[in-house]
C-alpha cells in the first residue's frame, strides 16, 4: 500500500507520494541450502560454507523483520540482501524438480493489495520483490526529508532518483522472469515498475522546480522544467488509466497524480506567461494562461480523495493565473489589440529533464562478492551468467513480439470498424458521450445556420478594424504634412522633431497591426472556404435526435442466428 505522510515535506502545497514496502512470509534457507551442498558436493564444503550459509540466513530474516528503523540502513540492508540472491542464483537452482533446491518457496503480498500474495520456488520472485522494497525505501526516505533548504532538496531529489533507479531495474532485469512457474503480484509487473518510475522522476523534477523557483531562477527556465515535471506525471497517471493497474490503486492515489500533472502544466503555463509577458506577446500569454487555468478547471473535477495541500496549491495558483490573466487582457483590449490564438493552435511548451534513474547496475554489482566463492568454479559461474543473459533475451524478445502482435490485433479490428459495426448491426449504436455532448453544444449554438452568422460576424469586424486601420494612417499622414508645412513656413524658427521620429513607434505598431490583419484576413478565407466545402456533411448537425442520422446495416453481413432460413 502507497502513503503519504504528514511529515514528508516542509511545504504543504507539495506533498508527495511514498510507497510502503512488500511484506512476505518467513523462511528457512539455511537447511534447504546446506542440504543440497552436502548431497550434490560434500558434507566437508557444506561445513566451509557455514557462515555464508549462516550469514545468508541473517540477511533474509532482517529483512523479513523490518530490524532496521534507520532507512538508510534498511536501503543498504536490500542492497547486500540482494548481491548474495544474485549470488545463490549462479550456484543454486531453486525449482520444484526434484535435483534442486524443492523445499523453499518465496511468498510475498502485493503491497498495494496486501489481501493477494503470491507463493513460487522462483528466486526471481524474490530478487523482484526485494527490489520493490528498494525503491519502496529510496521513496521513503525522499519524503522524510526537510525540503525547506536547497541541500535538503537536493538530497530528496537524489532519494527519488535512486527510488525511479531501483524500480527501473526491476521492470528490465527481474519483472518478466518473476513470474515464471506461476503468477507474481501485479505491483512486480513490468507496467507498475514502468509507471512508478515515472512516478518518482516526476518527484524528483518537482525537487529540482522548487529549487529553481527558491534559487529565483528566470521565468523561463522555471516554466521549462515545471512542463517535464507534469509530463512525468501524465506518463504515470496514463500507466493508471489501463489494464492491470486501472483496478489496483487506491482513488487517492490517482486523484494526487492527475492533480499533479494539471498542476504543473498550470504552473508551466503560469511561469511561460510571465516571460511573453515581459517580450510584450501579449496574445500568446493570454492563450497560455487560459490553457492553464482550463486545465486546473478540469483537473479539479475528480479531485477526490486528494490531498487538501494539493488543492490548496492548485487554488492559489488558479488566483495568480486570473489575476495576471486579467491584466493581460485589459492591456490588450486598450492597447495591443491583438488577436488572440486558441489554445490547440499553439506548439507545444518547452520541456527540460534535469533528473534521470540511478544507474542500479553498479550499486547492486555483486561480481566482487566472496559469498560462497569456493562453491562453483569461476568458469562455471561465467557460463551459467551467460546461459541467464541468453533466457533473458529469449523472454524479451518474445515480449516485444506479442507487444507487436497486439497491436497489429488492434489495428485490424479497427480496419473492421469492430465493435462499432456489431453495435450499428444490433440497432443499438449510440454517440460516444463526449461526441454527444460536442454535438449537442453546436445544436445549442443555432447549427451550422449559427457557423454562418458567425463567419458574417466576423466579416464586419475585420470591416471595421480595416476602415480604424485606415483612419489611423490618414490621421498620422495629415498630421505628418502639417508639421512639414510649418517646417517651410518659419524655417529654422520651427525646431519641433521630425514627425517621422515622434510617431515611429506608432507607425511600427501599425504596421504590426496591418501584418496581423492581412493574417488574420487570410486564416478567415481559409476558414470560410472550408466550411463551404463541407456544408452538406455538416447539415446533419441539424438532426435530432443526432442518432436518427447514423447509418445502419440493413442486413446482416453474415448468418447471426442457427434458425435463419437459407434465402440468403
């Protein structure tokens, strides 16, 4: 199961998220083991092999006690824990035959559903479960730790780097394999790995935001790296959204990332606005802004079971981004005049990573080990790490066939346009709700007989605009000859500026002005030219309701009932 503790972090407006280590069931590995060195080598190397034997053991049943209340000593516990698995996975095989080691079976609980528990003679059950716990315990530490000072933010960004590194290392080296001769635990599979190392790059990027914004780093450079931050959490909050972990996390903790992936694109959006703001791009700062503000909106509406730090945070920020969204468009409005673009027309905001996943690979090497070195000669050893790489690529290579192979299956079903057609064939196809409801909206808003009076709308205010373009140029022209009429009437006596000098900045700006409703002009014909095109598709918005106007089959294309005479 997942928390997030009260004392995570000094800023309530940034609480984050911890994942609370798998349980298991006790086990004895010290008999098993000996019993197999004593049947298989000699009674004399099992005797050698005591204290490893012993040593292993220890290991094992610290870690199933929970011994240590330090994390960081619980974190460098699961790291040698997991060196000497690497080590008994080269010299013992663990299975159910009968010439290996049969009589120990791994059992652990699923530690977001502590209720399903799975039990297997498969040492990659237990090297992922223990990886689990390691990045489980990187988690934990991050979220103790006092974000109130910069060190203190960059320490817990470093405790979810290595948190994203161990979670990183389960899904490519040990997820697939764990459930071999049975079923693991959905938390070990390689979608949950995947989406909680998204999860945990997205804490530690927020680490690096919040320093960057205490460092007063430029507007710029902030709303670069709140943007990855919230992609990190919309990659999470998308592993959420499907199958296995769609039914397998709390509401809360869905409720928390959806929250803070609307969060940091708000922010992103906030911050981006305040830099346009400063270039005077009045236009695209209003866009940015409502996109944010749009955003939070949305988010909002499933925000329960969330955090009230994140709505609190989300409510303050949603006051900045109204306030300064107000302001520019009172500026506009007086001043700059300019033309607003929608949101969806514009390119995607800039993003920059600044963390990525510990590299686990050194920190768990266990080539410099002496556990049970005697046991197996080096060659051997080197040939069994061989025999281990070549399954591991055997099972990848055949995962990412059946990846490919399911999504040629789905490409082909919507070839067929299943299950759409079976729907339209039974009588019963319905819109999508969200295609409704767009529908419904336009019906509202008069058809496509309102897309006219708004297009004749349109026209008359570029009409407008145009003859205030117009005036605005004559005025400045008249006002440009007056003063060179009395420039050659008095001579040197007249010592105003050049007209030119005084109203270049107008000028310039009139010129913009000019620019943009030359575009603005050319976009509308686009616009218009369209809409006659598709005039006649577009009538069948007047239809209601809108389903009378979908298209059936008339027959079916092939015998659906056994009882169906044979006039086909």
């Amino acid at each position: 199961m997942a928390a997030s503790p009260s004392t995570a972090a000094t800023t309530t407006s940034n609480i984050m998220l911890a994942v609370l280590e798998k349980k298991t069931n006790p086990i004895d590995l010290y008999r098993p083991l000996r019993n197999y060195i004593a049947f298989h080598y000699s009674e004399r190397e099992a005797q050698n092999l005591q204290d490893d034997l012993q040593t292993l053991n220890q290991l094992r049943s610290d870690v199933e006690r929970h011994s240590d209340p330090s994390l960081p000593l619980r974190r460098d516990l699961l790291q040698s824990y997991f060196k000497s698995l690497c080590l008994v996975e080269t010299r013992f095989p663990i299975s159910p035959d009968p010439d290996h080691v049969n009589a120990v079976s791994f059992v652990w609980f699923d530690a977001f559903k502590p209720k399903q528990k799975a039990a297997l003679q498969n040492i990659h059950l237990e090297k992922a479960a223990v990886l689990f716990n390691l990045g489980a315990v990187y988690s934990q530490i991050g979220v103790s730790i006092d974000r109130g000072a910069g060190d203190g933010r960059r320490q817990a960004s470093h405790a979810f780097i290595g948190a994203a590194g161990a979670f990183a290392y389960l899904r490519d080296n040990a997820a697939m394999r764990a459930s071999v001769g049975g079923s693991a635990t959905v938390d070990v599979s390689d979608e949950c790995a995947r989406m909680l190392e998204r999860l945990m790059l997205a804490q530690a990027q927020e680490c690096v935001f919040e320093n960057s914004i205490a460092k007063g780093s430029t507007p710029g450079v902030c709303s670069k790296i709140a943007r990855q931050v919230g992609l990190y959490y919309e990659e999470a909050l998308a592993a959420l959204n499907v199958a296995p972990l769609s039914q397998h996390f709390e509401k809360s903790w869905i409720a928390h990332v959806q929250l803070k992936a609307a969060l940091y694109y708000a922010e992103a959006c906030y911050r981006y606005g305040l830099e346009l703001h400063e270039k005077e791009e009045i236009a695209e700062e209003i866009a940015r802004l409502r996109s944010g503000t749009n955003s939070l909106t949305e988010a909002k509406k499933n925000s329960k079971g969330a955090a009230a730090q994140i709505l609190e945070a989300i409510g303050k920020l949603e006051s900045n981004i109204n306030r300064n969204l107000e302001r520019a468009v009172k500026e506009n409005d007086r001043v700059y005049l300019m033309r607003v673009p929608s949101p969806n027309s514009l390119p995607p905001l800039p993003a920059f990573s600044m963390v990525k996943p510990m590299a686990m690979s050194e920190v768990l090497d266990a080539s410099k080990e002496k556990m049970f070195a005697s046991l197996v000669p080096d060659s051997s050893a080197k040939a069994l790490s061989r025999y281990t790489e070549m399954v591991d690529d055997i099972i990848r290579t055949q995962a990412e066939k059946l990846q490919e192979a399911s999504e040629l299956t789905r490409v082909r079903l919507k070839e067929m346009e299943l299950p759409d057609s079976i729907l339209s064939l039974e009588g019963n196809f319905t819109l999508p709700t969200h295609l409704k409801e767009d529908v419904e909206a336009v019906q509202i808003s008069g058809g496509p007989a309102g897309l006219e009076a708004e297009l004749q709308q349109l026209k008359d205010l570029r009409r407008v605009n145009q003859e205030l373009l117009v005036q605005t140029e004559e005025l400045l022209q008249k006002e440009a000859r007056e003063v060179s009429q009395f420039r050659s009437q008095f001579g040197m006596k007249w010592t105003r500026p050049q007209s030119s000098t005084l109203t270049k900045n107008l000028q310039d700006r009139l010129n913009r002005f000019a620019g943009n409703l030359k575009q603005a002009a050319e976009s509308d014909g686009r616009i218009e030219r369209s809409v006659r095109e598709h005039a006649a598709l577009m009538s069948i918005l007047d239809t209601r309701p809108i389903e009378s106007a979908l298209p059936t089959l008339a027959r079916p294309i092939m015998s659906l009932d056994q009882n169906e005479d044979a006039r086909w």
